[in-house]
C-alpha cells in the first residue's frame, strides 16, 4: 500500500524538553514552523532522534497528539516512529497514529530481544503494522542502532505478501549494496527513503526520491541546494554541498552528536532543550566552541533559507 511516495526531505525531529528533562510541548509549533520555512515536507517524529527508547508511552503518545494539532490543516505532513522493544507499546502507538491522521508509520525492530531471523522479523513487524491497517508501514532499518545483521532485502522477500499494507523501508544503513537490492525487489514496488545523511548524493545516484534524516532540523537548505543540484546535472556543486553535509555531522558528533544537535537547533532559534540521559548534553563552554566552529567554516550562511 503506498498512497504516496515520500518526495524530498523528511525531519527526523527532536523531542523538546525543559531543562528539568520533561517533555515541553509548546516548542513543537515552533520546530513545525521551522520546518515548512526550511522547505521541509514531512515530519517523522518520535525516532531515533526523537530519543523515542528515552520516553515513556505516554509521553509518546502525548507529543504525536501535539503535532497533530499543530499541523492541522498545514501543508507539513507527519509519519510517526511507534517502534519498542514492547509490540503492545507499538501497537498501541501505530492505532493512535491511524486515529490521529498520519499519513504513515514506521517501525524499527525490537532491539533487547532481537528478531533471530528475518521470519521471526517479520512476525514483529506484521503485528505493529496490522494496528494501522489503513496507513502505509514501512520497516525501519537502522542496524547501528539495532544490532539487527539481517538483510532488508530479505525481509522485504518475506513480507511482501505477509504485510498488506507495507509502503517500504526507512533506509538508515550505510549498505548501499542493499540499498540497491531494496529498491529493485518486486520490480520497484517499495517506497526506500534513504535515512544516511552523509551519504544522500550516493542514493540518488541509486535513485532515491525521499529522504528522512535527523540533520534536516538544521540544515534542510543545504540537502535542498544538494538535491536540485543533483537533478540539474551539476555534480561539482552537488559535491560541495554534500560534504557541507559531512563536515557539519562531523563537528557535532565529534561533541556527542545528540547533544550538540539539540543545542544547534537552539543557536538557530528554536530551544528544544537538553538530551535526555544516557545521551549527553552540552555545556555552556562546549556551546560557545561548537559555535565558534560553526561560524568559521560558514555553518550559518550555508542554512539560510
């Protein structure tokens, strides 16, 4: 089931918190506003850089009912991550996603107890995608985070037929070879949004439509630029601005990526507050030195929309 293909960037977006560590829902109006100016078109909220394994269900449920109601009647679409290590927990979360109006949810696999083959896999996934049936699913792969060495080809092979309404996978692997594979199997029929920011340049080369990845909260003008390059025919500037995109994820995850991507967000605008433990959060010196980082090599005339 695919009632449309994702076209473009999709955010993967922040879970803002006061400096306490709850949950502050009155930023979301600010981050979906932030998006549509940075000519974002969907929001994947509660994801791995939602820090979604940090949150309870119903903080979980709470922040999907906030950027519903921020994003009613906007041209910002929004997917909801509903993955556990709990099938019940997700079950729960993809019905209220359905109820709630997005236009899809995805799931990454349980990763304390792991699926011990790609069968067992799609066992999981079937469970999460039937709460839904009327939105599209698609399976999460992101083995970094996950530990999960199956292959997504595999398991789009076996759940085909198994999962009625499977739209696809959320791609974020490096494994450009089965990205490949993903997108060709059952002659193109799966959505494959590419999730590896780096990498993006490669993926259209592979033929990439869609992408959702956490550092469009902050830097959609360059992947925008990147993107109309690519299809232009300019590669040399679709290079460049490519490796604005590495040079960038590499001063911040050089600080403790989760942290230092909350507190970019912060220097443009919109306060999304500290990680929440085990991720860790920057200080004011870290701050002041990711900034100055930051501004040397042209990080804010780069992201101006």
């Amino acid at each position: 089931m695919i009632k449309h293909r994702i076209q473009g960037l999709v955010a993967a977006t922040h879970t803002p918190f006061h400096q306490d560590g709850t949950l502050r829902l009155d930023i979301v109006e600010e981050q979906a506003a932030h998006l549509h100016k940075s000519g974002v078109s969907h929001a994947f909220i509660g994801g791995t850089t939602g820090e979604s394994s940090s949150l309870t269900l119903q903080e979980r449920t709470a922040l999907a009912v906030r950027w519903f109601e921020v994003t009613q009647g906007a041209e910002l679409k929004v997917i909801v991550h509903v993955g556990s290590n709990c099938l019940a927990d997700s079950r729960h979360l993809a019905a209220q996603a359905q109820e709630l109006g997005a236009v899809a949810v995805s799931a990454l696999a349980p990763s304390y107890f792991k699926p011990g083959n790609v069968a067992t896999l799609v066992e999981s996934m079937s469970e999460i995608a039937s709460a839904a049936p009327e939105l599209p699913f698609y399976y999460y792969e992101i083995p970094t985070m996950t530990g999960l060495t199956l292959l997504p080809s595999e398991f789009l092979a076996q759940a085909a037929d198994r999962i009625p309404n499977l739209a696809g996978i959320k791609f974020t692997s490096s494994n450009l070879m089965e990205y490949q594979l993903c997108r060709d199997s059952h002659n193109g029929r799966f959505d494959i949004p590419f999730g590896f920011d780096e990498m993006m340049l490669g993926a259209l080369a592979f033929g990439a439509t869609g992408a959702v990845g956490s550092s469009f909260n902050f830097a959609a003008p360059i992947y925008n630029r990147l993107i109309a390059a690519f299809h232009c025919g300019d590669l040399i500037s679709a290079r460049e601005e490519q490796m604005r995109s590495v040079r960038t994820i590499q001063k911040l995850a050089a600080r403790g990526y989760m942290g230092a991507a909350k507190a970019t967000m912060k220097m443009l605008g919109v306060d999304v507050g500290p990680a929440r433990l085990p991720c860790g959060s920057l200080n004011e010196a870290q701050t002041q030195a990711l900034r100055s980082d930051l501004e040397q090599m042209g990080f804010f005339e780069w992201v101006k929309p």
